[in-house]
C-alpha cells in the first residue's frame, strides 16, 4: 500500500508531477492517494520526496 504521512507533508507536489495518476494535492495543500495502483512512478515519487512522507508496504 501507498501512504503519506500528513504530518510530514509540506505540499510541495513533487509526487503530483511526477505520479499524477496516484497523487494529487488536497484542499489543505497535502498530498493524498488517488490510487494503489503501483507505477514506477509511485517509486520515483517516494524516492524524491524531500521530507519522506510516502511510503510503500
């Protein structure tokens, strides 16, 4: 599974550039999962993320 930890999250949208199928920023400005599907940009994502919020199990 693919999740964010809200508290980490500084909304910079990385993840949402780079994985919009997956990723999208919500009203609050954090990023949320749109989908579980895993992509490798969902990797790319995780690996860019510049305080680690997402992580894959």
């Amino acid at each position: 599974m693919i999740h964010i930890d809200k508290e980490a999250c500084i909304g910079c949208a990385l993840c949402e550039a780079l994985c919009p199928q997956n990723f999208k920023l919500n009203d609050e400005v954090k990023a949320e999962v749109v989908s579980q599907e895993m992509r490798d940009c969902v990797r790319e994502a995780k690996d860019n993320c510049p305080t680690m919020a997402i992580t894959i199990d």
